[in-house]
C-alpha cells in the first residue's frame, strides 16, 4: 500500500494497533500476577509457624528462589508492556519510526500479535519519513 503525506495505510494503523492490544494483555497480566505475588507473601508472613520452611530439605531452598524470580518476571513484562502501548501510540500518530518499531518489538511476548505488529510497522517505515 502506498501512502501519500496526507493519507495512512492500514498495515501502520493496524500494527499500532496490535502493538497497543499486546501491550495491555501484558500490563493486564502483570498486573494481576503481582496481585497474585502480593497475596502470597501476605500469606506466607501470616504462617504461625514463622521460622519453619514450607518444604524440607533442598526444596526450601528451590521455594525461596522462585519469589524473586517470579518478581522479576513480572516487572520485566509490565515494563515490555508500557513501552510497547507507548510504542503503538507512536505508530498511530507517525511520530518516531523507533519508538514504533520498539513498541512492536516489545509486543513479542503476545506472540503472534507481536510479530504482526513488528511486520506492519516495518513494512510501513516509508510513512514516519513523509
């Protein structure tokens, strides 16, 4: 599709918008794990026996890794997923090919949302430049 100065194409329009979508699935998501994370460790620091490890032996020690592993997850996807809404909002107004192509590269972890987005993006390169 070709795109004069005034006039979008579909696939630009369509890759922000997909790139806004998946960055709201991982926000949404994120959201809702920490939710999860937080009632948790509530839960865990109400335990009456405060001192004793949920599981014996090495597995206390596999448990009490996977709390800021699972943090760190977490936060990593809630950060892809505001750059790539800010990234989808930029291909929707034409304002910064790298922003536009960062937001759909940041939209990968929805899958096939991501990658639709990051080919509508770069395909419409030629309409940041007009």
């Amino acid at each position: 599709m070709e795109s004069t100065g005034s006039q979008r194409s579909g696939l630009l329009t369509a890759g922000g918008v997909l790139s806004i979508i998946s960055g709201a699935f991982q926000v949404i998501g994120g959201g809702i794990a920490t939710a999860f994370i937080m009632a948790a460790f509530i839960g865990s620091q109400l335990r009456p026996f405060q001192g004793m490890p949920l599981v014996p032996g090495e597995w206390s020690e596999r448990v009490m890794f996977v709390g800021p592993l699972l943090v760190g997850i977490v936060a990593l996807g809630l950060v892809l997923g505001i750059v790539a809404i800010v990234g989808g909002v930029a291909a929707l107004r034409r304002r910064s090919f790298g922003l536009s192509l960062a937001g759909a590269i940041c939209s990968l972890p929805s899958a096939i949302l991501g990658i639709l987005a990051i080919i509508f993006v770069s395909v419409s390169k030629k309409e940041f430049e007009a």
